[in-house]
C-alpha cells in the first residue's frame, strides 16, 4: 500500500540527467499553441491616446472617406479606402473616430506631424511666462531709494511680469499700518501708466503689507502715444518754432574803370573848393 493517499498530486522538475517531462507549450490568449522554439509574431503597439489610428491600425468597416485636398470621395469599404490612400503613396488617417461612420483623411503623416510639432513649438515659444516679482520697501525709506525701487517695479511690468509689492514693519511700526498703506498708494500712483492694482493693500501677517501690481497693456499703449505726441511737438518741424537767422549775402566790391589813354587828366583848381 502507497504512503501517499491517491489523490494527492506531484509536480516533478526535470531529470539531473535531461529527462523527465516537459512543460507544456506557451498559449495565447485565442487559443493558438507554440512551440518553445518557434517564433511569434510581432505584435503592433497600440497606439497612444494622442495621436489617430492610421492604415492597419483602423478597425471600422466603412469609413467617410476625404481626399488630400479636402474633397469629399465619399462612404467607401476600409480596404478600397486604404487602397485608394496607397495608390497615391499617403497615408489613411482618422481624423474622427466617434462619427458614423469614421472619417479618414489621406495625408502624408509623417509631414503631418512635423508641422504640428512646428506649431507647438511656436505657440510655447510666442506665450508670455508671467512671473512674480518682489520689490520689498520700508516705512521710513527716503527718496532717493523709493525711486530707484519704482523704477525697478516699473521696469518689471513693462516686460509683462507681475510685482509684489512689500511693506516691512519693525518695531513700533506694526502699530501705525497707515505709514505702509501710504507707500502703496504711492507706488501704485507712480506705476499707473505700466500697471494697476490686482490685490490692494493687506496685511500679510504680523510684520508685513502686500500689494501685487500687474501689467496694464491699455496704459501702457495710452502713455506710449503720449510720449510720441510730445516728441511730435518738440520736433523742429513745428511751424511756430522761430525761424533759424539768415546770414546776408557777402558784398561784390564795384568794378574799377581805368583811364583810357588818350584822355587827359585835369587837375582841380583849389580855388574852385573854396567858392
């Protein structure tokens, strides 16, 4: 009698010396059996959830077909419409895979693609990074210092940027939050040409007084046209300007007649002078 109950069940690995069974052969998810040696076929990665089926990859029966220059050929089977597309040596792009039946476009999509990357690029090279700057100032800041950091600010909205505008507070200054409020709306009135208020004075903790400016791209263009107004008017073109003074004509000296030479010259008698 076996010491094992009979339905108890082994798996054995091989043989040290190569025998014993082998594993069974790999199968595939339809059922098809192959050998540990034999090959499989490739097997085509899905495409991503960007970019469109094209050729094989389209599974409908018919589509709407369309031309490569937007003329309309029509429903057609998807192996005629694939034909159609290779006669011309283009690709079968779907171009609307929820309509019913499918669009598919005949393009070349390798030009396709290369253009709409050149588009990305140019939209993201042509679109403003907005960036938050920070120009922090005192309540007992003097004047000259409270130019320079205006001018700073001002300089800062006219590249397109945000500022933030701070307001430190030490000592006994926390007690007076006028003093600070009165630095913002100063600053806010030197910048009005190249920005506005976006977030109005508030206090931002204990010690500290916000106020974030952005750009103002209507002031801007407005305080532009008025500069090249008043450069128009100072120009020298302006007719009231007075007139630049004219240096008169060097004089001709009056030609010399010499005497001819069978002329006598007649002396003047003093006495005819003195009648």
């Amino acid at each position: 009698m076996s010491a094992f109950p009979a339905s108890a069940s082994f798996v054995f690995g091989p043989r040290p010396g190569g025998g014993g069974r082998r594993s069974p052969a790999p199968t595939t998810a339809s059922g098809r059996t192959y050998a540990l040696d034999e090959e499989r076929p490739a097997i085509a990665t899905p495409p991503s959830n960007n970019e469109p089926r094209i050729n094989e990859r389209i599974r409908a029966r018919e589509v709407r077909l369309v031309g490569p220059d937007g003329e309309q050929v029509g429903i057609k089977p998807f192996p005629e419409a694939l034909n159609y597309a290779r006669a011309l040596d283009l690709d079968l792009v779907e171009v609307a895979d929820k309509a019913n039946p499918p669009v598919c476009r005949v393009m070349d999509y390798g030009k396709y693609k290369y253009e709409a990357a050149q588009k990305a690029k140019e939209s993201r090279r042509k679109s403003t990074n907005v960036v938050i700057k920070e120009m922090k100032y005192r309540p007992k800041i003097g004047g000259g210092d409270f130019d320079t950091k205006t001018r700073k600010v001002e300089k800062f909205l006219s590249e397109g940027h945000k500022v933030k505008i701070t307001i430190m507070f030490r000592g006994r200054e926390v007690a007076h939050p006028e003093l600070g409020k009165k630095i913002l709306d100063k600053v806010a009135d030197e910048v009005a040409h190249s920005g506005r208020v976006e977030v109005y004075p508030k206090l931002d903790g204990p010690r500290n007084m916000i106020m974030v400016l952005a750009p103002d791209k209507k002031a801007q263009a407005a305080h532009a046209a008025q500069l090249a107004e008043a450069k128009a008017t100072e120009s020298p073109s302006d007719p009231e300007a007075p007139a630049a003074a004219v240096a008169p004509p060097p004089e001709t000296p009056e030609p010399t007649v010499a005497p001819d030479a069978g002329s006598e010259t007649v002396a003047a008698d003093p006495s005819d002078t003195e009648a």
